[in-house]
C-alpha cells in the first residue's frame, strides 16, 4: 500500500485548524479594542503580552483594530508557521539586537502556547514528514550489517545514531559517530595486553587515530583482518575532517558510514 506523504501533510495542517486559534480569538481582540473595553485582556493575557497589546492600542487605535480583524483571516497558518521558526530559531544563534522587535500576535502564540504545545507538535510533525522521503533514498543506498561476532552494547548505540544521522540529514554528526562506533569495537577486541599499554600510553583517552597506530603496529598480535587498518583509516580521515575542517557532503558522509560497517564485518570475525 502506497503512502502519500502529500496528503498525510495536508491531514496534519486540516487537524490543525480545529484546535488553533483563529477569527473568534482575533475578532474579539479587535472588538473590546474598538468599544473601549481593552482593559478586560488582562484577566485572560500574560501581563507581558497585554503591556505589548496595550503599546500598540495607544500608538494607533484605529490601525489596531483593523489589523487585528485582517490577522483574523490567516491566524490559523501565520501561528503554525512561527512555531516553526522557534525550532528553527531553537538549533542556531540568536545575535541580540540582530531582529526587530517580535510581533505581538507571535507573542500571544507563545502565551496560548505555552501549556499544551499543540502548535509546536504540529510543527515537529511537519518537519519530520518532510525528512520521510529523503531518508527513504538514503536507506536503499545501505544493506544490513551482518556480522559474526558481537560488540558491545555501547558500539550497537552509536552504529544505530549513526545510521539515524545519515538518514536524516545530518551528515557531519554521521561521520562523527562512526568514528566513535570503531573506537569502542576496537577497544572491545584488543587483546588484554595491548589494551593495558594502550590505557597507559594514551592514559585511557586513545582516539580511533591512536588505537589504528597500535593496531597496525601489532597487527598479528591482535589477530585482526589485515584489510581492516585501510577500512578504519578511512573512516577516522571522514572523522577528524567533521570535526576541523567543515561539514560533510551527503555522499561523504555514505561513503563513512559504509565504510564503517565494512569495518565492522572485518573486525567482528570468528
């Protein structure tokens, strides 16, 4: 059975406009301002949102009113749409001063808001329809990861916020979390020795850099594949550029990841 995504969007946003606010809230603003009854917001308005409301009422009566009748028209998507700009806003900087002062309809949003999180799930639940197709690309490109020996839980952890970071779009934190995947494989499979001149040698913060120079320098001591520096090599380069020199691509970041798992099915032979 097909799945439209197009459609389940459209669903979302037709469910949205039974509990958001719209005409009634913006028409009732705009009417107590109009009859001189504006003081009656306090008792139903944060004290922050009635003082903004009660500026804007002073400039310019008139406009007030009418602005608020106009808002009443197109409330409903202008409220979905900021609470899709808080998470935006929520993952970068915020330079104050940078921004004029926020509209006073975005700051009853907030207020009405602030309980319940109705329009910010709406918001989650659109942004992650959109990710739903790019990530199904991005799944063919992968096979299961079949190995025959196990790990340990911590390396099934990061190999899976791996993989969910390459699905998703999230390209550098991909590479990042491979490169964590070896780390903890390889430290699971050095034998006892070499894993207590690694502790004392790196003094326990061995990187995936570190642990590849011990294991090709004792690369029959460990027993391990002897494809398996290349591989790794691969994936900590596709690391340490994540971390210092910039993000990755989405076909950097699949090349890491594959040869992650690559790594993975040499290192956890019988």
């Amino acid at each position: 059975m097909g799945i439209d995504i197009g459609r389940l969007e459209s669903l979302l946003l037709q469910m949205s406009a039974e509990g958001a606010p719209g005409r009634e809230f913006c028409e009732s603003i705009s009417e107590l301002a109009r009859t001189g009854r504006f003081a009656q917001l306090r008792e139903i308005l944060p004290d922050i949102v009635y003082d903004e409301l009660w500026v804007r009422y002073q400039q310019d009566n008139a406009a007030f009113v009418a602005g608020w009748r106009l808002l009443a028209q197109e409330m409903r998507q202008g409220f979905i749409q900021h609470a899709r700009q808080r998470l935006t806003s929520l993952t970068k900087l915020q330079y104050a001063g940078f921004e004029g002062p926020t509209p006073a309809w975005q700051e009853i949003q907030r207020a009405l808001d602030g309980q319940q999180n109705d329009l910010l799930r709406i918001a989650f639940a659109l942004e992650l329809l959109e990710l739903v197709e790019p990530a199904v690309q991005r799944a063919t490109h992968l096979r299961e990861c079949v190995v025959a020996a196990p790990s340990s839980e911590e390396a099934d952890r990061y190999l899976d916020e791996a993989t969910r970071c390459y699905f998703f779009g999230l390209f550098t934190a991909c590479a990042v979390m491979c490169r964590s995947v070896l780390e903890e494989a390889i430290k699971q499979k050095l034998p006892a020795g070499l894993t207590r001149q690694v502790r004392t040698r790196y003094r326990k913060t061995a990187t995936l850099g570190n642990l590849l120079h011990e294991v090709n320098n004792n690369l029959q001591m460990t027993g391990f594949d002897a494809e398996f520096p290349r591989v790794a090599n691969l994936v900590n380069d596709s690391g340490k550029k994540a971390v210092h020199q910039g993000l990755l691509s989405e076909d950097e970041a699949r090349a890491c990841l594959q040869n992650a798992r690559l790594a993975l099915q040499l290192l956890l032979r019988d």
